[in-house]
C-alpha cells in the first residue's frame, strides 16, 4: 500500500498552505473544500493497466470516483475536534 508522501507532496501543516495554489487560494477565500485534480499523462503507480496504459474511460472513471471520495468526506467538513478518532479504521 501506498502512502501520500511516498508517491505525492507532503501535507502542508493547519494554517501553512500555499495561497498561490489555486485550490489553497479558493479554500481560504470561500471557506470551503477545494482541490487540484491533475490529468495524469502516465499510468497509475498504484493500480496500473498493463494491457492498456492509460486511456480514456480510464481517465472518465477517475473523475466519476472523484464524486464519491468528496461525498465520502462531506459529513467531515465542518466537524470541530478530533473527527478522525471516530472514522472507519480503513479510512485512519
């Protein structure tokens, strides 16, 4: 299994983005969940298609499981305190 930081950025720290990133930037002026969704141009590290690469339904399936990942995190956005103590452990 792969970590963040081993094949991405490191996190940024509470209060330490970068407001020159367009999703940090429109986070902090808007007050809400923003992102940078980049259109790979290569296979995917952790899941790769031999027989394929990286291809177009491969890139529309992507997106579409955008929607459920900010669907899975929505009841989270506006929680105070520690709500990663009461998550499913597989999303610890």
């Amino acid at each position: 299994m792969y970590k963040q930081g081993a094949i991405s950025y490191e996190p940024m720290p509470a209060g330490g983005a970068n407001l020159a990133i367009c999703s940090d930037s429109v986070a902090q002026k808007y007050n809400c969940l923003a992102l940078t969704f980049e259109q790979p141009f290569k296979d995917c590290a952790t899941m790769p298609d031999p027989n394929y690469g990286w291809t177009g339904p491969r890139c529309s399936y992507l997106g579409a499981s955008l929607i459920d990942v900010i669907v899975h995190c929505q009841p989270y956005l506006r929680v105070e305190g520690p709500f990663w103590e009461k998550l499913d452990p597989k999303d610890t």
